[in-house]
C-alpha cells in the first residue's frame, strides 16, 4: 500500500467534508487502540480544530494509560488539538443498576450491556460534538464495518464520518507505523474494551485480522467448497458474524408506500 498517499488522501477528504458542512472540525474518542490512535491523528494533520476524548468505563488500567498517552503525543504534536478524559463509570453504574442487570435472567444480557458501553460513549461524543461545532469522527475499519459487524449499532457505529472504514486492519496498522505513532498504540492488541475481563478481539471473533481478511477479499467470488482446513474454519466464521450483521452492513430499511395510496 502507499502509505503517504493514503494518508494524505484521507486528510484532504476529512478536511474538505468539514469545511464543505461547515464545521470547525472533529471530535473523536481515544481507546488506546490502533483505530482511534490512527484517526485521530489523521484528523489532526487537517490542521482543523480536533478534540480527542478518552472516557474510561471500567477500564483496564493498561487501555487507559495507552489513551491518555496518545493524547499527550496529539497535543505536542499539533497544535490545534485539545484532549480531555471524561469519567463515565458513574453514569453506567447507574444505568446498571437502573435496568436491574440479572446476568443469569437474560442469556444476551451480558453483550447487552457492555454494548451499552459503547452507546454512553456515542451520545458523549455527539453531546461534545454539538457544543462545539464539531462533527462525531469514526475509527471503524474495513472488516470491522463491512465484514463481520464486529462494532455496536448506534454505539462506536453512529458517528458522521467513517475515513478508514474502505481500510483493512493490516493497512490501518501500516498508516499507524508510518504515522509513526506511540509504540504502545502501534503494538497494541485489539480489543474492544466492553469487558469486565480482558477479551481481544481475536478471542472473542476466534480468528485474526489477517485470516479474516483473507476470506473478505475473496467472499462472494469463493464458497465454502473452495476451502479446507483452518482457512474453512475462518470461512464459516467470517460468513456466520457477516450474516448475523447484515442489519448493521446495510441500511436501515424504509417500507415504501405506493404513491397511488397517497391519493
């Protein structure tokens, strides 16, 4: 991939779809992870007004540490970046004990709720967003996004940008090197940080990012009788989670009402 001209592409269309909406720039949450330490910075390089915000939920002291010190490396970096970290463990501690969690009620009520997570994190970014003039700007990747689904509806998934979600998750990890950014967020290992214990993405997918892209570049022109071995076992995988999220993939459907009905 040409890194450099990735790079340049995308903060040329960030800042022209900012300035064509008339906005001062973009918000953005930092988890510590690759994504978001690869958007942000991208957003920064616009020269536009960027405000990067970590909002810690539970969380493992390592993805916290990694975050605050990505937003320390934005701010030296760029000048017209702000950071600031918002608590959110009080509000979701309420909110848990508002709906009354019963892990052993409802078997979905774990996914549930740490996708609640996600969902307390959007509308503070959008409440963010709103007051100062900036648009919600999005870390989802390519397999992420449009292969398995593996993000939360309306959570980490509603945002009004998407510059990296036409990347995959190896690319994004080469933008991120020649971003040259914190060892710590180059080195990072995936996760999405909804867990009460530490669960990587490929633990909870129960394959790598490089298997999974693999069979995406090839989905839709190969079928299952086409694979043998571990690369069957991710093709039956990748092809059960990209199922399972066509109601995130495509969108939302609108029932139409024949016109002669309006008469």
């Amino acid at each position: 991939m040409q890194s450099q001209k990735v790079i340049d592409h995308i903060v040329n269309w960030l800042k022209d779809y900012a300035e064509k909406a008339n906005v001062k720039g973009y918000v953005i949450g930092v988890s510590g992870g690759v994504d978001s330490g690869v958007v942000s910075t991208l957003c920064a390089m616009t020269g536009l007004k960027v405000l990067v915000v970590e909002m810690p939920i539970r969380q493992k002291s390592d993805q916290a540490n990694r975050a605050l010190e990505h937003i320390d490396f934005l701010k030296n970096k760029f000048p017209n970046v702000e950071g600031m970290s918002v608590d959110l463990n009080e509000p979701f501690e309420a909110l848990y004990k508002t709906f009354d969690v019963k892990d052993e009620e409802f078997p979905a009520e774990k996914l549930a709720f740490a996708n609640t997570r996600a969902r307390l994190r959007m509308l503070t970014l959008y409440y963010y967003g709103q007051i100062n003039g900036l648009l919600v700007c999005g870390t989802g990747n390519k397999v992420e996004d449009f292969g398995i689904g593996f993000y939360t509806k309306y959570g980490d998934g509603g945002v009004d940008v998407s510059p990296i979600a036409d990347l995959y998750k190896t690319e994004v990890f080469d933008l991120a090197r020649n971003l040259d950014l914190p060892e710590s967020i180059k080195n990072a290992i995936p996760t999405d940080g909804l867990w009460d214990v530490d669960r990587t993405d490929e633990q909870q997918i129960g394959a790598t990012y490089p298997e999974l892209e693999k069979i995406q570049k090839e989905f839709g022109t190969k079928t299952e009788a086409d694979y043998s071995g571990r690369d069957l076992e991710v093709y039956k995988i990748f092809s059960r989670m990209n199922k399972a999220a066509q109601h995130k993939i495509q969108p939302i459907p609108v029932c139409d009402i024949p016109e002669e009905w309006r008469n």
